[in-house]
C-alpha cells in the first residue's frame, strides 16, 4: 500500500513557524514614501550584529558560502604621465 502524506504540518513545524510569527513585525503603510520612512527606521534600530546578519543573507545566495574568506582581484595598470 502506497504511503500518503497529508499536508498537515507537524508538531515540530508547527512550533517553528509559531516562534517565527512571534518575531514578527507587521507595518501597513499608505504611501511608498512612509514605507520607506518605515524601512529606514527599522535598520536605524537594528543592532550592528543584525545588519551583518542581514548583510550575510543577501551576499551567500550570490557568492556561496565557501567565497566568504575570498578577496577581491586587484588590477595593477601603468599610465604614462603627461608633461
């Protein structure tokens, strides 16, 4: 007899997504601008560790995270002077 899967979510998904909503902050905004205003007053809040924490969320999905220790490639280019 094949297994089913309901889509009931399980105990442990449940409290997950119970502690996640918990931590939420839910802002209406009327105009683009006082959602601005709002995001800026957010991250003005935000601890340094919280920004890093951020700042590190958007860089892995592009980069990896093996490419945290990498550097950036340096040029090296001569331009003759002019007198």
């Amino acid at each position: 007899m094949p297994s089913t899967k309901t889509n009931a979510p399980s105990a442990t998904e449940s409290a997950r997504a119970a502690r996640r909503r918990a931590t939420w902050n839910i802002v209406v905004a009327d105009s683009f601008a006082e959602a601005e205003a709002e995001t800026r007053a957010y991250w003005r809040n935000a601890t340094p560790a919280e920004r890093l924490n951020a700042l590190e969320k958007l860089r892995e999905p592009f980069y990896g995270k093996d490419q945290i220790g990498g550097r950036l490639q340096r040029f090296l280019e001569v331009v003759p002077a002019e007198w």
